[in-house]
C-alpha cells in the first residue's frame, strides 16, 4: 500500500527537520521544500497527498503557492503561520486551504489533523446511497461522484463534494454543527464552526442561484443546516 506522503514546506531549517522526523516517525513519507518555489517543483515531481505550507516565507509567499497549486490540484493544503490574527485565517481559507494552524504548534495536533485528513481521503464504497438525489436545478449524482447544475457540470473541491454528498444523503434532517464537522473533518474539529461556514459559503456559490438568499442549503441558526425535502 502506498504510502501517504507529506510536501513540507518552510523556510526554516529547524521547522522543517523537526517536522519530518515527526511525520516519518508517525508514518508519514515526507518531502521537503524551503520556498515556494521549490513545493511547486516538487510537488510537480513527487505528487503529495497533502501540504503542509507556511504562509511568511521570502519570494513566493504560502498565500501565492496556495493559489499555484489550486490552480491546477485540490489536494488537501494545511496553512502554518506565526501570524495569529482571524484575517489570515480566513485568507487562508478562502483561498482553499484545508485547514490552518498557528505558530507555535503542538505537534502532535498537527499529525491528528493530518490524519484527519487522510481518513476523510479513504473510498466510502462501503457505503449503501441513492446514486441520484435532484436538489432543485442541482443533480448531485453519489456513486460518480458529478454534480449538474442547470444541465452542466461543475467541478467541487474535496470539501465542497464532502458537505454536499452529507448533506443530500440526510435531505430533510438538520445536520447540526459538531455532526457535520465530525463527518467531514475529523472528530478533533467538531467545534470549529468558523471553518464549516467558509466551506458552506464557497458551496453555495457554486450551487445556488443566488448564493446571498438559498433555496438549496438551509441555515438554522446556531445550530447547523438542512436540505428541505421541498429542495427537489
């Protein structure tokens, strides 16, 4: 089975040596990159499963790599910075980025959140679904893993497509926060509700005819979302 492989990238040597001896300790195949530059070199060359990318670097800041590689990847991206301020994070975010963590860090939450991740990365084939569930002018097709929208096709991130498929499967149940954080993130996240509305945002634009006014994702306030049976 091939090993889940981790891009490092900072511009700190002792950051960088402290994690992957952490990581290949936990498990982990880890390579490594001092700038931006070099994780879009690398990750050309070794495809990683997933990034773990500082945002303050010289030259090609985390924020520009980040945009480089979710022009042409959705892999999974986890933002480091020293920079502790909500601004960031929700840069980060927006941008898509999976997850963030601030500097200092506690590794070992790190490696739960990566493993986090790879959970959520593993087939669902397990699973018995509906194949078709119409959402309104959305057909969200579960065993394919397509989404239509007024007849075309859209492209959803990971997360996107893991909030929409939770959500379609339980159409009609409210979904409250700490469930679908648990489902979709981890168990470790289940109180993150910050991260769950700027991935709700971002689905809605894809989905939604008028993403400021939803007919198709439900906000219940305080207390999560639900697709209305009526959505269909």
């Amino acid at each position: 089975m091939k090993q889940f492989r981790v891009l490092i990238v900072d511009d700190e040597p002792t950051i960088i040596k402290f994690l992957e001896i952490k990581l290949r300790t936990s498990g982990y195949a880890v390579t490594i990159a001092n700038s931006g530059l070099e994780a879009l070199k690398q990750f050309q060359a070794e495809e990683p499963d997933l990034l773990v990318l500082d945002v303050v670097m010289p030259g090609m800041d985390g924020f520009e790599t980040l945009k480089q590689i979710r022009a042409i990847s959705s892999v999974p991206v986890i933002i480091l910075s020293a920079r502790e301020t909500n601004t960031d994070k929700i840069k980060g975010l927006k941008m898509g980025a999976d997850d963030y963590l601030s500097k200092p860090f506690n590794p070992d939450e790190l490696v739960a959140r990566i493993e986090a991740v790879s959970r959520r990365l593993a087939p669902a084939e397990t699973r018995k679904i509906i194949d078709l569930i119409t959402l309104g002018n959305t057909t969200v097709n579960l065993k394919n893993r397509m989404v239509i929208v007024n007849d075309k096709e859209i492209q959803l991130t990971r997360i996107e497509w893991l909030l929409l498929s939770e959500l379609a499967r339980n159409k009609g149940k409210l979904m409250l926060y700490g469930e679908l954080l648990t489902r979709v993130w981890g168990p470790e996240y289940r109180d993150d509700v910050q991260i769950l509305r700027t991935w709700i945002s971002r689905l809605r634009r894809k989905i939604e005819t008028d993403p400021d006014n939803p007919v198709i994702i439900h906000t219940i306030p305080k207390t999560g979302y639900i697709i209305n049976e009526s959505a269909a």
